[in-house]
C-alpha cells in the first residue's frame, strides 16, 4: 500500500469516527431534549390536575346551597324589584321632579362637540374580558346593529360614558 | 512444564534467572489478557442486553399530553358551562398487610404507633379503632379518598404496607343539587340513575371525553327552585315536592327538583331512598290544574264561543250515581272565567260534557298524556290512562284532573303548549342550539292560546293564585289540589297541591310547575292545604329569583292586555 493510499484510509476512518462521535453526540442531545419535553408535559399535567383540584374546591365551596346559606344568614340579599329596572329614558326621566320655584339655577355642566370618528383619539377604556378598547366595542356592536333595533337603555348609557364631555354650555 | 523449569533454574544460575523472569512476565501478561478478556466479554453482554432491550423489549409506558389531560370521564355542565360533575384522579388509602413479602409483621413499627401516626394527620380517625384494624392483617381500604397533600404525609411514614393507589373520582361540586338530573356513578365505573346513565357511553368514550356534555339546566335557576321548593316543602311539613322549569319555545328543562333528594357524593341508604324522580316517574291525579286543557280544547272545538255564556252551579252534578261538587258554594251561575277563577268543578264538567269524550281524549293524547314523559331521564312514569272510549262520567272527571294521573313533567309540557301559541314540543336535557329547537305539532290554535293566556293570568290577578302573583313579571296560572287516592276511596286529608304556570303572559317564555305532597296545614300556610296557600307562594318566591337570570325584567308598566276579560268577572269590574 502506497503512503498517499495509507493517508486516504487513515482519513477516511478519520471522518467516520467524527462522523459517528457527532452521531453519537446528537442522538444524546436528542434524547435530553425529549426527557427534557417529557418533564415539561408532566409538570403541565401536574399543573392542569391541581388547576382543576383547585378549581372544583372552589366551585364546591362557592356551591348554590353554599351560597343560598350564607345569604339568608349573613347578606340577605333578596330578588330585584320592578322599581330597580329601568327601561328606557323615558322612565329615567320620571324619576326626575320639575324645578320648584325659587330652586337654584341648575348646574352647568361641561361639553365638547366631538366628531363621530374621532373617538380614538381618546385614551380608550380597556373592557377586562375581551381586553378590546370598550368604546371600540361598543361601537362596533352599533354598527352591527340594525338601525331600528331598540338598543337597551344601558347600553346607551355606557355608549356615551366612553367620551368626555368639556365644552361649557349650558343646559337651558 | 513447571517441574522442567524448576530443574534447569537448579542445574544453571544465571541462564535460568532469566527465563524465569521472562516466563513470569509472560503469565503476567496472560492474566492481563484475561482480566480483559472478562471486562470485555461483560461489556460485550451488557451491549447484548442493551441492544435486546432496545429491539425486543416494550417501551416504557409514556402517555402523550393530551392523554394525560385527557379526563378518566367526561365532564358534565350546565347551559352555561358550569361543571356539575367532573372527574379526576384522587387518592385511596389501602392496606396490604403481604406488601413486605417476608413473612414477618405486616408492619416496621408497631400497629399503634402507625395508627396514631394516622391520626395525626387524619384527625377523624379513631386510634383503637385503627390498631386493630392494623393488627388484624386484613387487607382493605382505611381510607377512600385522600388529598395529595395528605398522600405525601401517609408517604413520609415510611410503612411499605399502606398503599396508596390512583383511583378515579367523580365529584359533583354542586352536592346534592340536581341529583336527579345527574344521577350518580356506580362502584362499576357505570352511571346511574340520571344523565350519568343516559350519557355513560359517551361519557367514557375517548373521542368524545375531552369535551364536556352541557345539559339544558341552568344551575342557578335549579339553585333557586330547590332552594325555594325545600322552604316551602319544610314550611307545610310535606313529606316530597318536586319542581320544574321549563322553556315553552324550545321544550328545554331549565330546571328539575325532586325532593327531598340524595347526595351523589356519597351514594347510602338513607340517599338510595330519595333517587325516586316524582318529577318524571311518579304519576298523580292534578287535579284543577287540567281545567284550562280542558276548557282550551272546547275553546279549540268550537263549544265554548261567549265567554260571557253563564253555567249553573248552584248544585252538585248528578251522572251515573257519582256526585261532581264544588269545595264550596261559588253561586248560582258561573261564566267561563269565574270557573277557572274559582275553579269549579261542576262548570268545567258540564263544558267537558258538551265538548265530549271523544275531542277531550284527543287533545290529551296530542299533550302526550297517554306515553311516557318525553326525557332523556331513565326513570319515567307511565300515566294511569283511560283506554277504549270515554264514558261520560270519566270524561267529565278527567276534565278537572281526575281519573287520569300524569307526572309534573306532563303537566309542564302540556301548559308549555297551552301558553306558547299551541305547539307541543317534546321536552329534553340536552342543551338546543338556537333556532334548532324541534318543529313540534300543533294541539291548540294560535287564538285559544291568546285567550287562555289572559285566563290564566286572571286567575293570578283575581283568582285562587294571588299568592304566585310576583309583582312585575305577570305571572299565569292554575292551582290544584287533589285528593291522593287510598284504599276505599280518596283521602280528604292527603292533598297533592300544584301549581303551574307561567310567565310573562304578555309574552310567555318559561313554564314553572311547583307540586307538594301530603302538605300539611300549618301556620306557615295559614292553616290551609291546599295549592293556593302552599304551592302558588312558592311559585311567587321563585319567579323573582329566576326572571332576571333568565332575561325577564320585572316591570310594573306592561302586562297582558285584560280589558275585554276583566268585565266579565265579579272582582275584575269593580276595579
């Protein structure tokens, strides 16, 4: 065998031995990552098993009986009467008494004429359950809604709430 | 070999030094190679062994996450979504007095020393009672159920003998709340009795356990109505009551009380007593409560068409040697809206005599009267129904509620169809979709149900159920109280008081049936027995609990348009 054919051999075993090292390498860290995966899942499925736990102690702690006791004990919170719901401003404005002679002028209060489609450009209240800007909400549900559609009076109410009011004008 | 060497190192000195060093080296070097050899040949196994266990041996079990995450069985909800039963894996606590396998003492320490270990952390658990348990060497459960943290203190003691297995739990958060509707889960791994059982295959199918089951109930309207039916049921001294809610467009039991009930936590005696459904497996006679079908079928059938037209009352009905009375004298003449008002029974008779047998049996077949109660529930009640062609008495009888015994859950689905514009629909459990609720089929015309609707809701302004009258949600309805049947006749002093009914007229959308049994007259119901003083409160406690959970506002300013009915009756054109 010449020296030149020696090398090549010599070289040749030289890369499958790296070749099989750096295998050999890889299959390990393969298989720490796996373990590594298989822990993450066990810790996810402890997680989710005492989410759980959690959450029934919970529900059954906050249980309707549960509940139905502690309020004929402690809050004695009763259904809601007729004369707590308000349909419409008609019957918001029935609450309301004429001025009687003599009574202080009413209160000026401040406000602003703001164009329909600026509304963005104020700080926008963030509803905590969709985690939508609110007054974005809201207006999208009003243009989804048909024009005739009676909107509720609450929802009326907390449409306006999201814009603030600041030219002074007066009310009569 | 040896022999020879030792003789030439005898025979020359120096030659033989050397061979004698050069052969020591040799055995030298031959027990290194066999030193290695060993090594070689244990690691050459052990590769062996390796490279076995990887080709033939089974994996070690490894669950994938969604497997693991996977329920043992499916979760039942609500319409909302809320867990009514779920379960999940729980610890046992178990005795294995063989888990040494040395045969010595089950037990390192003493049987009291453990057992008062035990108790330390459960404090419930009776020392004496438990070393001798210990002792005793039976294997068995010292414990059914064992929070995690407590497993890992029954680990720390170190006894190889309590044993600890996964077992799996089915809770229900609510208690005894809905328990006939949910039934429970036997010690097979099967459910029982409620939607556990009607549910069980796809409960414990792996391809559909991951998602939960909702169920038509609304918990807090179900919260509320035993809530209220267990007050007035302890309030009248009733010995059962049984409750229903139920939506009139979809046929949807919102709710389903059968008291007293049972705990499905813990499944005994005294609970195996109470898994009786009255709602829809016990049939009663009802009583008045059938007066409005029955006058709304002869509104249908054309006989009664003036509701101004005015029946004799004054004496008791005569037919076939049977007297049909009235439980006092309610005047001379009634018109159609004073019978139901007052609810007499010789009025409704004689229209039921006109309308006839045969059209009176049609409309109750077509309400279903005359199957079992459309429910996904096991447990149903086949109805006492009159076969062959009635005869007059029998029709007249079961034209106010007699002769004929049908469950609550009849009585509520026949009045879902009375107010709802006249369609019957069969009643269900399972939660229906918007706009996927069944077509049905009509048993009232579309005008009955509108005039009905104003009686019943008459009878709540003016008649026998003023006390169901919840102010601002317009409720409707029909008292009953009827005699339980007993041996020789019926008995005056066992009543079954009803209330059905429904709100809003103006615009009915839930029908609400309370039932008591055998309730007793005490100061709570100002000494009365009947429906209009124990059921009909009821009803009027829950309505406002349930309303605005249900999207009905009370309100003052709206109700069912009475102003042609109202004349008609005595206390009605007075205001």
């Amino acid at each position: 065998m010449r020296p030149s054919a020696r090398m090549r051999s010599i070289g040749w075993a030289a890369v499958l031995a790296v070749c099989i090292a750096l295998f050999i390498g890889l299959t390990f860290q393969v298989n720490s990552v796996k373990s590594q995966v298989r822990l993450a899942e066990r810790h996810i499925v402890a997680l989710e098993r005492e989410k759980m736990m959690l959450e029934t102690e919970f529900e059954t702690r906050a249980s309707q009986q549960q509940l139905a006791n502690w309020n004929t004990v402690e809050f004695g919170y009763r259904a809601p009467r007729a004369d707590q719901f308000l349909e419409n401003e008609r019957e918001l404005a029935g609450l309301g008494t004429p001025r009687a002679a003599g009574a202080p002028a009413p209160i000026r209060v401040a406000s602003a004429e703001v164009p329909e489609d600026s509304g963005d450009s104020f700080p926008a209240m963030v509803s905590p359950l969709t985690g939508k800007a609110f007054a974005a909400e809201v207006d999208d549900a009003a243009e989804h809604a048909p024009a005739h559609s009676r909107e509720t009076l609450s929802g009326r109410l907390t449409r306006g709430a999201a814009r603030i009011v600041l030219r002074a004008e007066t009310v009569e | 070999m040896t022999s020879l060497s030792v003789s030439t190192a005898i025979s020359s000195g120096r030659v033989t030094l050397v061979n004698v060093r050069q052969r020591s080296l040799l055995t030298a070097r031959l027990r290194v190679l066999w030193v290695v050899a060993g090594f070689v040949a244990v690691a050459f196994a052990a590769l062996v062994r390796i490279g076995f266990i990887g080709l033939f041996e089974d994996a070690p079990a490894s669950r994938s996450l969604s497997e693991a995450l996977l329920p043992p069985r499916g979760e039942i909800t609500d319409r909302n979504g809320v867990p009514l039963a779920r379960a999940f894996p729980a610890y046992a606590l178990w005795y294995n007095p063989h888990a040494l396998d040395d045969g010595g003492a089950p037990l390192v320490n003493s049987p009291a020393q453990v057992a008062r270990e035990l108790v330390r952390i459960f404090p419930d658990m009776n020392v004496q009672v438990l070393t001798e348990r210990l002792a005793s060497g039976r294997a068995g459960y010292l414990r059914r159920r064992l929070l995690p943290e407590q497993a890992n203190r029954v680990q720390a003691i170190g006894e190889i003998a309590l044993e600890i297995p996964q077992e799996t739990e089915r809770f229900y958060p609510q208690g005894s709340m809905a328990a006939h509707v949910l039934g429970y889960v036997g010690a097979d791994g099967h459910g029982k009795v409620g939607m556990e059982e009607v549910l069980d295959k796809r409960l414990s199918d792996p391809a559909h356990r991951g998602e939960p089951a909702a169920l038509a109930i609304d918990m807090r309207v179900q919260g509320a109505l035993e809530d209220e039916l267990q007050k007035g049921m302890l309030a009248t001294n009733a010995v059962g009551a049984a409750g229903i809610v139920l939506d009139v467009d979809t046929g949807e039991v919102l709710a389903l009380a059968s008291l007293p009930a049972f705990d499905p936590n813990k499944i005994d005696e005294a609970g195996a007593k109470n898994m009786f459904n009255r709602v829809t497996n016990q049939v009663y006679e009802l009583g008045s409560t059938f007066k409005p079908l029955s006058i709304a079928a002869a509104m249908d059938a054309g006989v009664v068409t003036d509701l101004a037209k005015r029946y004799p009352a004054n004496r008791p009905l005569e037919i076939g040697g049977f007297r049909i009375r009235d439980s006092h004298s309610l005047g001379a003449s009634l018109n159609v809206p004073e019978t139901l008002i007052h609810s007499s029974n010789i009025v409704t008779a004689q229209i039921a005599d006109q309308l006839g047998g045969k059209a009176l049996k049609r409309t109750m077949a077509d309400l279903g009267m005359n199957e079992r109660p459309y429910i996904e529930l096991p447990a149903r009640g086949f109805p006492i129904w009159p076969k062959g062609e009635w005869p007059r008495l029998r029709t007249m009888t079961v034209s106010y509620g007699h002769g004929i015994a049908v469950t609550p859950l009849h009585l509520a689905s026949a009045y879902a169809t009375l107010v709802n514009g006249g369609i019957w629909r069969p009643t269900t459990l399972h939660k229906v979709e918007p706009g996927h609720a069944p077509r049905g089929r009509r048993v009232f015309k579309a005008s009955t149900s509108a005039r009905m609707n104003q009686l019943l809701r008459m009878i709540v302004s003016y008649g026998t159920g003023r006390k169901a009258d919840a102010q601002g949600f317009r409720v409707g309805g029909k008292t009953g109280s009827a005699e339980k049947p007993g041996v020789g006749g019926y008995r005056h002093h066992s009543l079954i008081s009803t209330f059905a009914s429904a709100f809003p007229m103006d615009r009915p959308r839930y029908v609400v049936v309370a039932m008591l049994d055998e309730p007793q007259g005490t100061a709570a119901s100002s000494y009365q027995r009947t429906a209009a003083w124990n059921a009909a409160p009821i009803v009027g406690k829950v309505v406002p609990r349930i309303g605005p959970l249900l999207g009905v506002m009370p309100d003052d300013s709206r109700d069912i348009d009475l102003s042609d009915v109202k004349p008609l009756v005595h206390g009605g054109a007075s205001e």
